[in-house]
C-alpha cells in the first residue's frame, strides 16, 4: 500500500485507513485503486472483517476535488476524465459494498459525498459524537455517484434521500442515527475502546453463517417471503455444515460461550 492507505491484519479483522490528512483524507484515483485492492485481499486472505477508517479526524472528504478543477481547465475529454478520476472512486466503494465478509465503518469525524457514501456501503456504521455526513454532491455541481442512489435510498427511503441529496445538509451524528446511517454512536473519547468490542464480537462469529445471512438479507430486498424461505433454506445447506454450527450447537448445550473458527 502507499502512504496513504494502511492495513493492519490482527486477529480476525482487516483494518484499512484512510490517511491524507492535507485533503481531508480524500479518495484520488491512486488511493481509490489502493482501496480497492486492499478490500480484495483481505477477501482472498484469512480475515473474518474488514473495517475502514480515517485518520488526523476525518473519514473521508469524497473525491479527489483538485483533479475535477485541473480537469475542468483541461482539454481532456470528459469520458476521459471520468474514467481517469471518478471510475476508480466508483469501484472500491462498490468493492466495499460488495465484498463477502462482515464489513464495519468507523466513522471518526466528517465524511462528505463519496467518503458518505463509502461509510455507509459498509454493513454496520459506528461513528463517534464528532462524525457529521453530507451527501453535497450538489457542492461540486455534479450528480450522486460511488452508488449512493441506491446506498442512500434502501436506508432512509427515497425522500429523504432526495432531501439530504438535493440539499447537501451536514448532518451530526444524532441526526445520522435517527435516520439509520449511523448504527451506533459512542462519546469519542469512548470511541476506539466501544468500537472494537463490536468489531470483536463480529470478527470473532460464524464466519460462514455471517457471511450467508449478509448475503441473504441483501437479496432479500428483491425476493418475496416464500422466495426468501427457499434461499434461507440452500444456505443451510452450508451452514448446517460448518464446524462453527457444530461448536455452537454444542456450546449451547453446554452452556458456554462458543469459540468459533470462522469454519
């Protein structure tokens, strides 16, 4: 990785940060494909989470807004720029949103358009008292992007999502909360020590079963009941199959904690 983006692999979880703190942690086209080949390989290696954090106070201030300007004084051609600067933002925040494992944003401070949108593809969003998001594309005169029509919408429905788009609000982290954006929200002075008993606790679960259910709920949106039963039902296939269901089971009837292996 270069300077800018870190991953720590400890335990069970893969830390990645976010580390620019001159613009704010911004995504530029190096540091969005460095993003995205971190998230892979933290799939393809032995991690059971992946979390994505900021440094200095900041998540993310989105794109890479000095390359719009230079590109806007430019001859370049506009399939061009975009391929050059907005694609690479697109893909690892849609690397993010998609990738198997349980994945948790720690959001530390203020996360703005394509940083908003990169905090809320994660499953869960633990933000400190400080952290305030803004979906200002509006700032930039440019339309949503990095898949925040469909982020922004499946979680606080289409109206607010045209409300907090249309306007460019900052909001704080209640706010964020009430609205769902935001899972939980701890003093920040609390913040690491609180959000890494969760991320334990998730990085620490039944690996397999985790990542079938986040699966599961995620195609549930577009399935009827009767279609999601029969889903639920393959992914026992798996499940039911797993050296964690086993230790479950029986710690269960023991009554003791389980100690999965992600198996």
């Amino acid at each position: 990785m270069s300077e800018h983006i870190t991953v720590d692999t400890t335990g069970e979880t893969a830390t990645i940060t976010l580390h620019d703190p001159d613009v704010r942690n911004a995504l530029s086209a190096e540091m969005a494909e460095e993003l995205q080949s971190a998230v892979d390989s933290a799939v393809d290696g032995e991690s059971r989470c992946l979390v994505v954090q900021g440094s200095g106070g900041y998540f993310c201030a989105g794109g890479d807004v000095k390359a719009m300007v230079e590109g806007v004084a430019s001859d370049v051609p506009i399939d061009q720029r975009i391929e050059e600067y907005a694609l690479p933002v697109n893909r690892a925040v849609q690397a993010v949103a998609e990738c198997p494992l349980p994945t948790i944003a720690k959001v530390d401070g203020p996360a703005f358009g394509a940083g908003a949108a990169l905090a809320i593809a994660c499953d869960l969003v633990l933000a400190s008292e400080r952290a305030k998001l803004s979906f200002g594309f509006r700032q930039v005169g440019l339309s949503v992007d990095s898949g925040t029509s469909a982020l922004l919408a499946r979680t606080v429905g289409v109206n607010v999502a045209k409300e907090l788009v249309f306007t460019g609000e900052l909001i704080d982290s209640d706010r964020a909360a009430e609205l769902g954006l935001f899972n939980r929200v701890y003093p920040t002075d609390e913040f690491e020590q609180r959000t890494q008993e969760l991320v334990t606790r998730v990085a620490t679960g039944p690996t397999v079963a985790l990542q079938a259910s986040k699966r599961l709920i995620e195609d549930g949106r577009r399935r009827t009941v009767g279609e999601a039963v029969e889903a639920e039902i393959e992914a026992l296939r798996e499940t039911v199959a797993s050296a964690d269901h086993a230790e479950g089971a029986t710690a269960f009837i023991e009554q003791r904690d389980p100690e999965f292996e992600g198996e």
